[in-house]
C-alpha cells in the first residue's frame, strides 16, 4: 500500500509542516483544521513510498537535517516528487 510524505506551507507564514499519510486528498482537504494563527496551507510537495513505514523514516530523516527549514524548502523547489526507486507498485 501507498504512502505519501507531504509537505505543507503556511502562506501566512511560511512554515512547514511535515507528516505522512495513506490518504493525500483527505489530508490536504482537513489541512484548513491546522493551526489556525499559520492558516491558510498549501501542499508543496508529495513524496510516493511504498508503505507507511518508508514513508515515517523519510519523515524522521527530513526532521533530524540540521537545517530542516532549509532543507525541506529544498526538497519542494526543486519539483521532484519521487526519488528513484521510490512509489513503484
């Protein structure tokens, strides 16, 4: 089964929120709920893996970077949405 590590901005803000999730559209659609001081969020980046547990070490190695706000505005300019290897079925 699919997962998916997302990356979500606030546009008021410019924080990020990172997690992961086996239901993209339901979690981009309940994004509104989020933090309402850094309200409204945008999806900038989805990454496919190939099950929740590949998708949660991604998560946890994107959060131990020592600069995770720059890595992760990194990872969502650069427009690449899968890494090799990663979302095959």
């Amino acid at each position: 089964m699919s997962a998916y590590v997302y990356v979500m901005r606030s546009t008021l803000t410019g924080k990020h929120s990172v997690g992961v999730t086996a239901d993209l559209a339901r979690k981009v659609a309940s994004s509104r709920r989020l933090t309402v001081s850094d309200a409204p969020w945008e999806c900038v980046y989805v990454e496919i893996c190939n099950g929740m547990d590949e998708a949660k070490d991604r998560v946890q190695y994107l959060k131990s970077l020592e600069d995770q706000e720059k890595g992760i505005r990194l990872l969502y300019s650069s427009r690449i949405s899968t890494r090799p290897g990663r979302g095959d079925t």
